[in-house]
C-alpha cells in the first residue's frame, strides 16, 4: 500500500479537490453578477464514512427530462432547484447573484481548504517522522 492510499489522506484530496472546483463555481456566480437571468450555483460537500471513503449520494438529484418524448418518473419532483434562497433577491432583468453571500461563501471555502491543506502537510510529516525520514 503506497503512502498516498491511505483514506485519511485520500479524504483530504478529495475535499481539496471539492474545494478547488467550488472555488471555480463561486467565481463563475460572481463574474456573471451582471448577466441577465442567471442564477447562482453551489455544490454540495462530499459527506465520508469511517473509513474515509465518500459515503451515499452527493445529494437529492432528480431526473431531469431533456425532450418533451421523455417520460417523467412517477412522484419525481418537477424542479431541480439546490438554492432555496433562489429568488429572493432576484433582479428585474432575472439576474440571482448576491455579491455578498457569494464572497462570503469565497472566503469560508478559502479558509476552510487552507485547513485541509494544513491537515493534510501535518499528516504527510507525522508519517514521515513514524517512518523515520522526517
């Protein structure tokens, strides 16, 4: 077993990299602040069981029908809306984007990949002190 498949380490690098790419989405919110019936988007957090593995789905994700020939599932939901507070602060040209809770959401993903990052170095140099090259 090499060192980098341990879970705990490939549990950090899979919440890094989920970091990364909401680090991606938040900016796309932010840099269509302006464009006409946008609506923001956000991921959900990878959820891991004991052993560090990505446990259940990533979250409630319906179907969605692409053609008017497609069948709807029975009891599925017709929306596929993540963002509750969609339309709360919704603009007259449909534009969604709250600058302030999309910055705000920029700096806690920031700070919180920055402890994963910390966590992560800190496991690196304990296994390599048990090892003894460290």
């Amino acid at each position: 077993m090499s060192i980098n498949d341990l879970p705990v380490l490939s549990a950090l690098r899979t919440k890094m990299q989920w970091h990364q790419e909401r680090q991606r989405v938040l900016s796309e919110n932010v840099s269509n602040s302006d464009t006409p019936n946008f609506r923001p988007r956000d991921l959900i957090e990878p959820k891991f069981d004991r052993t560090g593995a990505v446990a259940g789905s990533m979250g409630p994700l319906a179907l969605t029908r692409t053609s008017a020939s497609h069948m709807t599932p029975a009891g599925a939901a017709s929306g596929f809306d993540q963002n509750r507070n969609a339309g709360f602060e919704t603009r007259p040209a449909g534009n969604a984007v709250n600058l302030e809770e999309e910055m705000m959401k920029a700096a806690s993903n920031q700070m919180d990949y920055a402890a994963a990052t910390s966590l992560y170095s800190k496991s690196l140099h304990l296994l390599k002190t048990a090892i003894g090259k460290g």
